[in-house]
C-alpha cells in the first residue's frame, strides 16, 4: 500500500506539470493567434495597397496612350510644316538673285520693293516661328511621355514590391496558422494525457488490490536479467523532454527502437502478473521475478502470454508495437523494485 501511495503522489505531480504546460501552451497559442490577426491585417492593407497602384498604373497607362497619339499628331504636323517650309526657303535659296531683281522690276517704286522684301521676309520669318513652336510642342510632348513613362515604371516596380511582401506574409501567415495549429493539438494531447494519467492512477490503485489480494506462491528468478529485445537503445531512464507532450517529466524505464513485430523476450524467469492494456502503456506486460522484482514492457502490438502463467529467461512474450501514447514502434522496459522504477541497465 506504501509503494500504492507513492506513485499516486508520482501521478499527481506529473499531473501538475500537465496543468502548468497547458497554461504555457494556452500563452503560446494566444500570442501566435495574435501574430496571426497581426499579419493577416498585413495581407489586407498590402492588397488594399495593391489594388490601389493597379489602378494608378492604369490611369497612367491611359495617359501614356493619350499623349503617345498627341505626339504623334504633333509630330505629324512637324513633319507637314516642315516640308513646305523647306520647300520654300530652298524656292528662295534658289532664286535669291533671280528674285530679287524680280521684285525690284514688279515693284512701282523704291518703297513698293522694300515693302515687298519686308514682306517676304516676314514669310519665312514666319515659317521659322511656326517649325521652332512645333519643334517646342514636340519636345514638351515627348517630355511629358518621358514623364508619365517613368511613372508607369515607378508604380509597376512598387507594385511588384508590393505582391512580393504580400506573398512573404501569405506565407508567414501560412505558418503561423500551422504552428496555431500544432499548439491546439499540442493542447488536446496534453488534456488527454492528462485524462489518461487519472485513469492509470485509478488502474493501479485497482491492479495492486488485486494481486495483493490473488498473489500465488513465491516466485524466484535467476537473479540475471537479459536484454529483452535485439535493438539498439534508444532513450535511457530518467528526466527527459516527452516526444509528445513537450514537456519535461520522468522516464521511468528504457526505450529500445524497434520494427514492429520483432520479439520480446522475457529479461528473467518469473510470473506473469499482467497481460494486456495499461493506458499510456498501451498492450503491457509484467512479470514478477520475486523478492520485490518486477519487469513492464509496454506498447506492444501483440502479447503470447497469459495472466498468471511461468516464464522462462529469454522466452518470447510479446512483439514489438506502438500502442497507447507512443511516438512509433519500440519497446518500452522498466523494472521495478518494490513497485517503484530503478534503473534497467543496473540490472541487465
């Protein structure tokens, strides 16, 4: 009844820790769900953003058309005024002397031609003015495209900045929704272990009654444990991170990694006390191998013994598996002295 009490004293603080990881999680969850709104609003203004320069960008686009006809028309008409100007200034070129003296024999008297000269030249002056103001709206127009070019480009280089970070918190988000998850099912995990340490506790108080009250007649073992199973070790005795709960707690025995079915053998001669499920233990067995002396192995996927029946040193008694809260397939040996675990290895 001692050995009774002080795993039930075991039991509670393993479950106290369970409540203190739940609480740790719960913060853990809170803050990773607050990350989550945090980015997800991240997304929303980036794309808000987004839409906003898409839009710029087609505004600008329509400018960049509009101005592109309007110098095209300017150019045009550039080109227009500049034929007929050159064409008149070579007409003149040409009959600079010829045409001269024309004037000066049309002309009625000396004012009549230097009124005619001022005219001519007021033509070609004019046809200068008209080439160097197309010349001038030419060069605004293609000022303005170069302009509203460099905008277009602006805006479409911020906007695929823009969907790049839009893309980064999509996927930070992603994960962030990911890690919220796993804390949730971290969460879950650690409520049903703690629900399945209540009812080992309930289990053993009822296992010991039990074969305090039905124990047969001694039983003595070799006194020379054997490996139970032809595998390398894999987690030793003593404190250590749970692969699934994530918390620090007690490893009361040995785990040796194995492929599901290899053999089980029995550490020492003795009687089988247990056979079957034990809660996180999964499909168990334990042998009792007298003076206090007592071997579990645990989650197993098949067990070849009985309750109550006589094993031999090296018998095969069950098959390795990956019952009850197991992370894959391995066996699971404690040996216990007086109920409580001791180290394994001290013993094989």
């Amino acid at each position: 009844m001692e050995e009774l009490r002080q795993q039930q004293e075991q039991l509670k603080q393993k479950q106290n820790q369970l409540q203190q990881e739940q609480e740790r999680l719960q913060q853990l969850e809170q803050q990773a769900t607050s990350r989550l709104d945090a980015l997800k609003d991240n997304i929303q203004a980036t794309a808000e953003q987004v839409s906003y320069n898409e839009e710029q960008l087609a505004i600008a686009t329509q400018k960049l058309k509009v101005l592109q006809a309007d110098l095209a028309i300017a150019e045009q008409q550039f080109q227009d005024q500049q034929f007929a100007t050159i064409a008149r200034l070579r007409f003149l070129q040409r009959q600079q002397g010829r045409y001269g003296w024309a004037v000066l024999l049309h002309s009625q008297n000396l004012n009549d031609f230097l009124d005619r000269r001022r005219q001519l030249k007021l033509v070609y002056e004019s046809d200068r003015g008209i080439l160097d103001d197309l010349q001038t709206k030419a060069d605004d127009l293609e000022q303005r495209r170069q302009t509203v070019e460099r905008q277009k480009n602006d805006i479409a280089l911020l906007t695929q900045q823009l969907l790049a970070q839009k893309e980064e918190y999509e996927t930070q988000a992603q994960e962030q929704a990911g890690l919220v998850t796993r804390l949730k099912q971290d969460q879950q995990a650690l409520e049903a272990a703690e629900s399945q340490l209540e009812r080992d506790s309930r289990n053993i108080t009822i296992l010991i009654q039990q074969r305090i009250a039905t124990a047969q007649g001694p039983v003595q073992g070799t006194g020379q444990m054997i490996f139970p199973v032809n595998a390398a070790l894999t987690s030793g005795f003593g404190p250590r991170i749970h692969p699934i709960l994530g918390y620090r707690r007690f490893h009361a025995g040995i785990d040796f990694g194995a492929s599901t079915g290899t053999p089980i053998w029995a550490a020492d001669s003795g009687r089988v006390i247990f056979a079957g499920w034990y809660g996180g233990y999964g499909r168990s067995v334990i042998i009792n191998h007298g003076g206090g002396l007592t071997t579990l192995y645990a989650h197993t996927s098949q067990v070849y013994v009985t309750e109550g029946q006589m094993v031999q040193r090296g018998q095969a008694i069950a098959a390795v598996g990956s019952t009850g809260l197991s992370t894959g397939p391995h066996l699971h040996f404690e040996v216990r002295q007086n109920g409580n675990p001791v180290n394994p290895l001290g013993y094989l």
